[in-house]
C-alpha cells in the first residue's frame, strides 16, 4: 500500500516510472481510519484477457484508491507489453505457475481474479492464502460449494472477498434501490429483466464450455438479470421456475443458449428474467402500484438510460463502473465502510443459479428458496 497524492501518481505514470520505486513501500495497516484516505492499494490483475485489457486496466487509472501494481499471465508476449504501457515492474509480473509467491510481494494488496469461470475459485483461494485481499469476477464461481471455499478461504486468512459486481456500484442502480426502499412509485408488484446478447463467435471459445464455462448464458448474462430482479423488487425470492430454449443446437452443443425465469417474493411481487446468448437484452423495468420506473441500457458499461412514470429522466454523469466498483472495495479495506459485493452475494446468486438449473431438470418445477437468513439483499 501507498501513500499518493493524485498530483505525485500522474506524474510517475507519465514518466514510466512506477509509483512504487519512487515512494518506496509500507506495509498494510488494519486500521480503517481517515488517516488510511490517501492510500492506493495494489491491485494485481490475473488473467489479462478483455475485460482487463479493456476495462480494468483504463479504470485502474481512473481510480482513487487503487493503481495498477502487478499482473498474472500465463502469455510471455503480454508480460513485456503491460509492463511497457502501465509501467509495472518485472517483480510485479507472475505466471500462473508461480503466481503463489505474490504472498511475498509488498507492493500487491489486492488480487483481482479475471479468468474463465471455473478457474475463479482456485485463484481466488491461493490469493487468500497468500494472503491477499481478493476481488473475484462474475459469476463467483461454478458452484455454491466453489463460493463456499472461497469464502472460508478469505475468512481463515483475514481477507476481505469481493465480487466483480460493477452494477452494484452504479449510480443508476443505487438509484433504483433507493425508489425501491422509499416505495416512490408504491409497492413494487412486477418486475421484468433481460440480460443477454447475440453470440456469434468461435465456436471454441471457453464460454460456450461447460468445463470451463460452469454453464452458457445463465453463467453469464444471468447473473445481471437475477440481481436486477432482486434490486428491481427490494428483497431475495422465495421460489423459481425455469424454462431453457435452444434453437441453434449446432452452435450451443454444450451450454444454455436461452433461459427464462419466474421469481416469487416474499411481499406477494413476482418477477421475469430472461438471459441469452441468441438475444440482446438489457433492461430493468419494475411496475409499481403507483407508477413504474426502467432502466435501459440497464447493465452494460454506460451511459446507463433510465425514465419513471412521472415523466423524470434518471441521468448521472458517465464514470466507469469498474473504477467505482474497485474503490468501493478499496475504500471498504482502508476506511471500513460496506461491502457493497460480497463473497455471500455471489454465492446468494449461484444459489439462484443451481435452483434455475434445477427447475429446468425438473421440466420447470417450482424450487424453493431459502435465502431469508443469508443478510444479503439488493
Ligand atoms: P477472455 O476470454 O477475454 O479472457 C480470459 C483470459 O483467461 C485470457 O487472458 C486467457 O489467456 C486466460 N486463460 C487462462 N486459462 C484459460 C483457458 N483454459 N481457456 C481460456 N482462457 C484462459 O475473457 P474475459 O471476457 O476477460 O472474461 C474473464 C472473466 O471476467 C470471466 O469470468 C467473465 O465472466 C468476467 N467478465 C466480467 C465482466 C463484468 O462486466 N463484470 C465483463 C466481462 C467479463
């Protein structure tokens, strides 16, 4: 961990220096003071496919409490050209083979996991014990007893676990929320949500792998249209039913092309999602006993769009997700304040997700779910 001014990480950036030579090294403090505003934490991304390369990498020099500080790749070609554009030392850069000895490298507090799903959890628990702070993407893991270790894993080394959950730190989406819990529009009665787009792609490529996949579309997309409907509705279902739809059988010969779902609330609310990888999607739009409010886009990128029944355009100004969702989490290591993504909430959605795969094995049963004592929501 570092101690920056703004000013100081633009300049050593600029120059192709790294913060760290020039600063030099502290160790990590436990204190979540205000004395811990000013400080960045290291953030080694692992797995530089494209959304590291796209996303996080541009948002890490967005960020205030965070900077680029190493990197874990199993490609030596990338390893030169990161090092170059970011300016991350040869000390900072680690293969999936030695990845283990990041446990002794000062300048790395946090390790972001950004590898096909089913290889989330075995990185994700050798950050911990490496003992690292650790930020896993979406979805968690294939598996509720994958979320279970991770979580066991942070919690037996003193690690804070967050998951990829960009949409939790979006104006728009706490936005929603806060329409939700202040019933504007009333009681929310129905919610739809579409999460999906058109593959097109290498056939061979890992999503379209159960292997490495855990599953097609509902693994992917969704995760987004489980957490709008649950955010869209203000509280975690009590049941599911599932339909899954093939119609390019030849293309999606092992992962679910396209599924739907029905959630039923505790408070009487019900909602529909629908996650695709044959359909765009996305789109949050809850119907209220006064009203309605929608976002849509509702889960890509940005600009977010939203309206409400009133006539109100919900707008904020454009900042990248994944810079507030990673100071969110780096904020919540200095300064103490809430875990806005849990490890739970990403083993609640895989709960959901094993449930919707349930329900379709069982021709669309009705599942039960028992999410109440889980003390996550939203
Ligand atoms: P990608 O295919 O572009 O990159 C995957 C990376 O993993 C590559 O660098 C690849 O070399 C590496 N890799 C290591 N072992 C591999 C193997 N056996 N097969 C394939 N690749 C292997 O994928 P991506 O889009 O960067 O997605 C990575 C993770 O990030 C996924 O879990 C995905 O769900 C998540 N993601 C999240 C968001 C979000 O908005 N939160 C967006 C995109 C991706």
């Amino acid at each position: 961990m570092k101690t920056f001014t703004r000013r100081d990480f633009g300049w050593t950036l600029g120059k192709g220096i790294t913060a760290t030579a020039l600063l030099g090294s502290t160790s990590l403090a436990c204190g979540q003071s205000a004395k811990n505003e000013n400080k960045k934490l290291g953030v080694a991304l692992v797995g530089l496919g494209s959304y590291s390369t796209y996303q996080l990498a541009p948002s890490l020099q967005d960020t205030e409490h965070c900077y680029l500080a190493g990197i874990v790749t199993g490609t030596k070609e990338k390893e030169q050209v990161w090092q170059d554009k970011y300016g991350i030392p040869k000390e900072n850069t680690y293969n999936y083979d030695n990845f283990d000895t990041i446990a002794n490298n000062e300048d790395i507090d946090i390790v972001y996991v950004v590898l096909p799903n089913s290889m989330h959890a075995d990185f994700s628990i050798r950050a911990a014990k490496a003992g690292k702070h650790v930020i896993c993407e979406k979805p968690m893991a294939i598996s509720v007893a994958e979320c279970d270790a991770i979580i066991d894993a942070c919690n037996k080394a003193g690690v804070k676990l967050s998951v990829g959950y960009r949409m939790q730190s979006d104006p728009y989406t706490k936005e929603v929320k806060k329409y939700v819990a202040e019933k504007t529009f009333g009681n929310v009665h129905f919610v739809s949500s579409d999460a999906g787009y058109i593959s097109n792609g290498n056939p061979d490529q890992w999503r379209l792998n159960k292997e490495l996949s855990g599953g097609g579309a509902l693994m992917n997309m969704g995760v987004y249209s489980i957490q709008t409907s649950i955010y869209g509705c203000g509280s975690n279902p009590s049941s599911v039913s599932a339909q899954e739809f093939s119609t390019r059988p030849d293309y999606f010969k092992d992962t679910d092309e396209t599924i739907t779902a029905q959630f039923e609330f505790p408070n009487g609310a019900v909602a529909h999602m629908m996650t695709s990888h044959n359909a765009n999607g996305n789109r949050l739009k809850s119907h209220c006993s006064n009203g309605w409010f929608e976002l849509d886009p509702a889960h890509s990128y940005g600009p977010i769009s939203g309206r409400t029944s009133n006539g109100n355009v919900i707008s904020f100004p454009h900042q990248r997700q994944q810079a507030l969702q990673m100071d969110d989490f780096a904020k919540h290591i200095l300064m103490g304040t809430p875990n806005v993504a849990p490890g739970e909430m990403g083993k609640r959605d895989m709960i959901i997700v094993e449930a919707i795969y349930r329900s379709i094995a069982e021709g669309g049963k009705k599942q039960t779910l028992d999410l109440g004592n889980m003390g996550i929501v939203g």
